[in-house]
C-alpha cells in the first residue's frame, strides 16, 4: 500500500522557469532604467544567462558579473535595479501551479507528504514557504543537508528513513528524467513524471529511466496513484 | 546662493524605524509559525535585538543566530519562514513619507539633489528604488563606496566634489545629530534636522551639533530653506 508521496519543487509545483525568465528580463529593463549603456534586451539576456551558467544559480553576485562582462565599472545603482525587480517579479511569481493546493488537501488525508530537492536548504524553505505550502509536508530533504543530490539514491533513502517508510511504500513525483524518476526508481520507489516545462522534450534514455506513470500536472496525480499501488 | 540639498535616507526619506520593527516582529510571529518553541514574542523580539546588535544590522544570519541564542539546532525552516515576512514587510513598508515624492519634484526645479549614507552601496541603492525615488538624485554617496561615515567631512566632501558645488552652497537634511548636523555643519554646510523618530529626543549637545532650523518633516523644507541662503 502507499503510504508516502515525494514531489520535487522547481517546475514541479510552480512556474519555476517562467519565474525565471520574467524576473531575468524585469531586471534587465530596471538596469537599463538605472542607467546600463548597453540597451540591446536580448542581448543582455543571453549574456545574463551566460554569467549564471558560469557562476552557478546560487551565486549572490550576478549582476556585478554582467557589468564586469560589459566592461563597465561597478555600478550599486545598477545592481539594486536588478536585484529590486529580480525580488519584486519573483514574489509575483511564486505562486503554486493551479491545482496543487487542493491536491495537497486531498492527498494529505491519505499519505505522508515529503519533498526532495537539489539546492541549499534555506532557499528552498523559503519557496515552500512563499508558495504558502509548508505546513502539507512531513518532511522536506534538501541535498544541501544530505551533501548528495538527486539522483543518488542516498537523498532518497534519507528522506524514506525520516517518515519510516519503505521504498515500495513511495511514489516520486518530479519533472525530471534525470534526476526525480532515475533516482527515484533506483531508490526502489515508484515515480511519476508530471513532463511540462523546460524538460518536457526530454525522452526516457534507457528503462531505468521510464516512469511508472507520466502526468501534465499535479492535479492529475491522485487519478494515476491507484494504478500504482503494489500488488 | 543655495545650489544643492544633500539628504540622508534611513528615518529622513522613510519610517526606516516602523519599517524594522514591524519587519521584527512579523519575522518573529513567522518563526512562531514555523516550529519555534519559545513562544513568548516579547522575548523573542528582545533576543533578535541583542542579536542585531551583535552582529550588527547588515549581517545575513540574524534567525541562525537567534536560534543558537534559544539553544536550538539550525532549522532551515525556521531561518526561512523568518526572511521571508521579514522581506515581504519590508516592501510593505518601504515607502518615501507623505509628502516626500511632491517635495522632492519641487526642490529639482531649483536645486541639485544628493544623497549621503552610512551604508552599503547596494543597500542603500536598493531603498531608494524600491523608494521610487532613484530618478531624483544627482549623486548618491556611501560610506562603503568612500570608506569613511558620516559625520567624517571626507564623506561630504566627495558628495560637493561630485556635484562641482561649495560647502556655502549646500544644505544637509537628516534625522541624526550626531552623524548628519555635526558632520554636514563639520565640512561648512548649512543643516536641516528632521526632528522625528528615535532620534528625536536627542539634543544637541555643544555649538557644533545645533542645526540651522528645525522640522519634522521633509514636506517643511521648501519653507525654511529661504532663511538658510548665504547673504
């Protein structure tokens, strides 16, 4: 019988791409306003881009690297516009996918709820918690505490072992392949793919790789979850 | 004759007091909510005081010190459900005081304006535009960027230098005796005190700390701004 349900934040239970994509370009035109020579939109987005592929998403300091790669001076003027519309569009976007809320209600009064999820721990609580979601989970691994990301099986384990479970107990539930149903699967647990988003084009490599089940959103998943059960 | 109005921001432009201790207590209340077993806010408020004093208000882990003051082990949940109200109050509560933004449109017809900050230099950028009123300001200057606080003269120096103006040209309008009176008056400009919030039962304690005129609020400046001009 199931008896847990493990969901993957980012692009799972919100708009996580979007949200990036919007509060990039708000934060771009902010420092254009604030006084950026270079006007060219697109152009600053994909050498915005290029700077948080280098530095890693987590870095604090993006936009100092922008001016650096312009060849401008630091300028705080210009990198408080960003920082100030990257926040102001981000709280404007972080709301959960329509359905998730009621789907948490529905799915709380029969399994224990968990989320595992690649990133530092504090930044990920505070989507949870802006999402206004935190008080549905039991239990919240982030590879940060573990010092091992999905897909090795390790954050897996770690997060059954927090709710007393086994991993025939368990279904994960993410958008994607590589990371929430390999690691999943090879953790022992059924896995659901909810494919929307930047990984939907993504095809199972291998069988390791294919889901038990594929979904377009959360909403659907309590329709799938009893074709899942063990025998 | 008067050419440029330098202001401070903290308390001068917006209820930089309210704005904390709102931006405290709601943190504290989230705490609360995410799993703080002292419950008691009036202590919890006084600790994260002593905290801030501590490490001072610039300091990025203020909740994980709190918790280690209350003997608790780090909870990425707790840390972010404080940051968290602690942001979304803040933006709440950022903005310029009645009367400011029209005072600030009529001073520009006549006068260069300026900004003179104890501060970090994104920090502070990041109030003015949440603010809105980033646009107003021919020069913003802080302590970070010059490496000395007011009320040292080499700070409002470099804002004259920067705007091509003399000390017999300027006013400095601020909240704080002791930083904004006794450093703007120290480098030879004509001062403004903005007798409200905590600051405002200071007196000033020798010749060097009197202002030229007092008011309570910004909106008040065009008219005492006639008695300060040079003969």
């Amino acid at each position: 019988m199931l008896k847990a349900i493990f969901f993957d934040i980012d692009d799972t239970l919100y708009d996580s791409t979007t949200l990036a994509r919007m509060a990039r370009l708000n934060s771009i035109r902010a420092m254009i306003d604030a006084g950026l020579e270079e006007r060219d939109e697109e152009k600053l987005y994909s050498l915005l881009q290029k700077v948080i592929a280098k530095f890693g998403s987590n870095y604090g300091k993006h936009y100092d690297e922008l001016l650096k790669e312009l060849g401008m001076e630091w300028n705080p003027k210009i990198v408080a516009a960003g920082v100030v519309a990257y926040e102001h569009t981000k709280f404007g976007y972080l709301k959960p996918f329509p359905g998730v809320v009621p789907t948490l209600i529905e799915l709380r009064q029969h399994y224990k709820l968990g989320v595992i999820s690649n990133g530092l721990a504090v930044k990920q609580w505070e989507k949870l918690i802006n999402l206004g979601i935190h008080h549905f989970f039991d239990v919240v691994v982030t590879s940060e505490e573990v010092g091992c990301e999905k897909p090795e099986v390790e954050i897996f384990k770690l997060a059954m072992e927090k709710l007393g479970v086994s991993a025939r107990e368990c279904v994960m539930v993410g958008d994607r392949i590589e990371t929430d149903i390999l690691g999943g699967k090879a953790s022992g647990m059924k896995t659901v793919w909810v494919r929307r988003g930047k990984y939907s084009r993504v095809e199972p490599k291998s069988e390791e790789e294919k889901p038990d089940a594929v979904i377009s959103e959360v909403v659907e998943l309590p329709g799938v979850l009893s074709k899942l059960s063990p025998q």
